[in-house]
C-alpha cells in the first residue's frame, strides 16, 4: 500500500480518536483498518443492513415517534426489563452528559477511564479519581474501593465494567456485594457497554434494578451493536425520581427514525446477535493469545472485545500509532491521553480474525 498522508493536528484537538476518514481523507479509508473501533464487526448482518437501505427514503421523509415509549418497548422486549426502566438517548453520550451534569454532585471515578466521565461534571473537581494500579493490571478491588469512598465521604461512585480502556472485568456477585455496601450512597452508575463480550453467562445488573434504587446502568449500543453512526444507547433505573429528570430534559425527537427502525429489528434478529457475540469473544481470546507471543508487549487480560497494551520496547504510544497508520494502514488508539495512564500504552479492538493477523504481524515486524 501507498504510504498514507495523515493530518496529525486532529490528534491535538480531541480527547477521543479522531474519525477515520477525517484522518485520512474519505478516498484513503478503505485501505485502513481501523483497531480504535470498539464495535461489533458481525453485527448488524448484510440482510438487515439490506432492509435499513430498502426502507431509507421512507424513513428520511418521516418523523420518529413523539412517543418514547414505542422505542422502549422494543427495546425492553430484547433486554427483558421493564420498560418503565429504560431511557433511550442519542447515544450513551447525551445520557451520560445529563447524569453527569444534573444529577451528580460529586464522584468516585477509578482511573484511567471513558473521558466522557471526566469531561461531562459540572466542574472537574467534581471528580475524586481512583488510581488503579498497574502492577494490578489495572484490576479495580471493589472491596478497597467501598472502603475508600467511605473515607472520602464520597455521594456518587462511578464503575465501568468491563473497564475503559483496560478491559477488566467484574463478575455478577462482587458487584453485588459492592452494591450492598453502597446503599448510602445516591448513585451508583454503572456502565456496561461492553459486557455482552466479557464470555460470561449473564454478567449484568439488570435483572437487579428493583432492588437498588441508587443503581444507574449506561450502555452504548454503539459498541455491541456496532451502529456508532445511528447514536443510540440507553440508561436503566427503577428510580423515578432520576428518570422523570433526565426526560424532562430530553428533546421530543432524539433519536431519528433510522435508529427506531433498528431497533425494531432487534427481537427477531436476537438469536444473530447472540451468534455474533459469540464469535467476538472467540476472536479476542485468539487475538490476547497472539498478541502474548509478540515480544516487546505487555497485553493485559481482557474481559472485554478490546485489549490495552503496554509498548515495552521504548516506542511511544503515539509514534507507534503513527507507525502503524502510515506504513501498515492499521490504526490503533493512542492511550496517552487517558488520566491514570502513561505515554506507553494502546488500545486495539478485534476487528475479526483476519484483520486481527495483519496487526499482529505488524507489530511482531516492528518489535524486530
């Protein structure tokens, strides 16, 4: 392939990675393979993809539903939760952006961390941040971490899990007993975007929302869904009180009518889904396993269809980016503008077994 121009200052100018195609130009992308996106690579399929073309000029002309509910049910109906439980937003950002702003005063977030956290409080002394440990890889002990809220005297706690950008998970149970020590606290916020890869039958906490009124799930369906361009997501809680705030606050038509006929799909394409999953989370254990025979690496465990690695060899995160951009046509996220992390680490997500080999080969050819 032909050596890529890149335009770097985009890199100065955000806190997440740079769109690709801003990047590289529209005509260049193709010849890319893009590792920063987290985001099911099997899911939607060709055939709903197909219907969404069919049925797009329609849905370009029409409004979406004023009545928020219509989308809930759908919803709920695939994450078999009560309706009534469930916000849908444009996006888990918008969600995030209001939690954050109207409905936490200040927060105990474990770092590094999703910068949207960081970036959407009222005032970043807002956030009390957790250093996780690197000689841990990164792993957050709940138990130390209740401890310490305490201490700190802390209202609101923040857990991403699988954590963001270090791929750790959590099982079922110690989040419970985390949330048993926690019912002082006003909110818990949980973010699950990537649980559906952590490979474990039912990881969630939804099923437990009526018995944790403090209790608030985010998930970005941007990311096990991989539709980023529809901006959908969504929060869950069986707390009125949070819910009738956050729709107070909600334009009347915020998601658009291509994202509410998606999600109208989601029921009778569930089974592909689950499929697709699966498929993920065998993708990354192959991908960890490779990654762990490339010397000059050190590749955290991984809960998740993502991997965070440490460059060892005293390359740079961003100056392997770069590398990896202009000679291979693989980009990869620079870590380094996380909080909590080094100028040492990336982010690479399974783009499928295939793709997943050229990284590998060219991270072994640069290790060299």
């Amino acid at each position: 392939m032909k050596k890529l121009i890149i335009n770097h200052n985009l890199f100065q100018e955000t806190s997440h990675s740079p769109a690709l195609t801003d990047i590289v130009g529209k005509e260049n992308t193709d010849q890319v393979i893009d590792f920063c996106f987290i985001a099911n690579p099997y899911y939607p399929t060709d055939e709903m993809i197909t219907k969404l073309k069919n049925q797009f000029v329609s849905l370009i002309k029409a409004y979406p539903s004023s009545n928020p509910k219509v989308a809930q049910i759908e919803l709920a109906k695939v994450l078999n939760i009560n309706p009534d439980h469930l916000i849908i937003g444009n996006g888990a950002t918008e969600l995030i952006t209001l939690i954050q702003q109207e409905l936490v005063e200040e927060m105990a977030i474990p770092i590094p961390t999703f910068s949207e956290y960081l970036e959407k409080l009222n005032n970043l002394n807002d956030a009390v941040l957790y250093q996780l440990k690197e000689n841990n890889d990164y792993q957050l002990n709940l138990q130390e971490f209740a401890q310490w809220i305490d201490e700190q005297k802390i209202s609101s706690a923040l857990i991403i899990n699988p954590g963001n950008p270090t791929g750790q998970f959590m099982p079922v149970q110690e989040m419970l007993d985390f949330l048993n020590k926690m019912t002082h606290l006003k909110m818990v916020l949980v973010d699950e975007s990537f649980i559906d890869f952590s490979g474990i039958d039912n990881p969630s906490l939804m099923p437990y929302l009526d018995k944790y009124p403090n209790l608030m799930i985010v998930r970005s369906m941007s990311k096990h869904c991989g539709v980023p361009g529809l901006r959908l997501g969504y929060c869950c809680s069986s707390n009125e009180k949070y819910f009738q705030k956050i729709k107070h606050l909600l334009p009347i038509w915020n998601i658009n009518t291509i994202a509410e006929y998606f999600l109208g799909m989601l029921n009778e394409t569930d089974s592909l889904y689950q499929d697709s999953v699966k498929q993920i989370v065998s993708d990354i254990k192959l991908l960890y396993q490779n990654l762990k025979e490339v010397s000059g690496y050190k590749v955290y465990p991984t809960g998740s269809n993502f991997i965070l690695i440490k460059i060892l060899n005293g390359q740079t995160a961003r100056n392997l980016q770069i590398r990896l951009l202009e000679d291979y046509g693989l980009y990869v996220r620079d870590c380094s503008n996380k909080i909590g992390l080094d100028e040492y680490h990336i982010r690479i997500a399974s783009q499928g077994k295939e793709k997943d080999q050229k990284l590998i080969d060219a991270l072994r050819e640069l290790s060299m």
